[in-house]
C-alpha cells in the first residue's frame, strides 16, 4: 500500500476547512487518546477557528481525496495529520518533503507518547533539541521538540 500517488495542493478555506478538522478529529484520537475524547471535540472548534486560518496548509490528496495536513508557521509545524486508515501510503512524507522544499529546516513538538509519530520523524531525520513536561495547555503531556534542517 505504500507510495500510492499522492498530491499536494494549497488550503482552501471555504471548502477544507471542516474536512480537515475531521482528519484532525480522527488522527488525533488515534493518536492521543490519554488526552481524552472530550478535550479533542473542544480543540476542534481551534482547529477550526484559529489554527488553520494563521497557519500555511498544505493538503495531501489521494485521487482527489484529502486524505491529510500539514499547517506550517513560517518553519515551524504546527500540525501534520492523516486520516488513519491511509497513514502508510507516503502521504505524510510527501507533505515533509514538501514543506522541506519550501522552507528548507523544520521544527515541531510531538507528544512523547505518541510512539508512531516519534518513530515516523525519527526516521525522517528529525533530531530531538529539548523536552518539556508538560503541553500547551498546561497538561502533564511531555513533549519533544524536533529539528530538521535539509
């Protein structure tokens, strides 16, 4: 199932927006469940309202399907995320490769218990430079914060 064709478009927000937040939805419960359902349902609405609107999106497409993300403040990733059954396919390496392309370094924090994510930039190259304990929210989260410079 891997390299399957995916392309990179630019964001539109009269049409992405609510597509992807469910991506985020999805991916994010798969991906952080000790933040809790609940929490995630009231991020959304961020997501939504704040986060995609600031931010550089790029949308990963599978035939024409958005399938994924990637929100960039300047070098920084704010967010990537795919919809969990195409994760494996290629798509969030394309859209690092992408954003790698545009910026030329890349930086972002991943929950440290989010395994799958560590080990995907791990791969990738990314190297860890700090940690915290706790999330944006104040939460007991640990993050790792990551850098990549091509």
């Amino acid at each position: 199932m891997k390299n399957q064709v995916v392309e990179i478009r630019p964001f539109d927000a009269a049409t992405d927006t609510r597509k992807l937040s469910g991506i985020w939805l999805d991916a994010s419960l798969k991906a952080h469940p000790f933040i809790g359902e609940p929490r995630l349902l009231e991020q959304r609405r961020l997501i939504e309202e704040e986060y995609l609107p600031k931010a550089e999106t790029w949308v990963a497409c599978h035939m024409g399907e958005a399938i994924g993300f990637i929100s960039l403040l300047d070098t920084h990733i704010g967010g990537i995320f795919i919809v969990p059954n195409r994760q494996g396919i290629g798509a969030g390496r394309k859209l690092i490769a992408h954003a790698l392309k545009r910026k030329g370094e890349l930086s972002l924090e991943v929950y440290t218990q989010n395994k799958q994510a560590v080990r995907f930039y791990a791969s990738l190259g990314f190297k860890e430079v700090s940690r915290r304990d706790v999330d944006d929210f104040g939460y007991p989260f640990e993050n790792a914060a990551l850098h990549f410079k091509a």
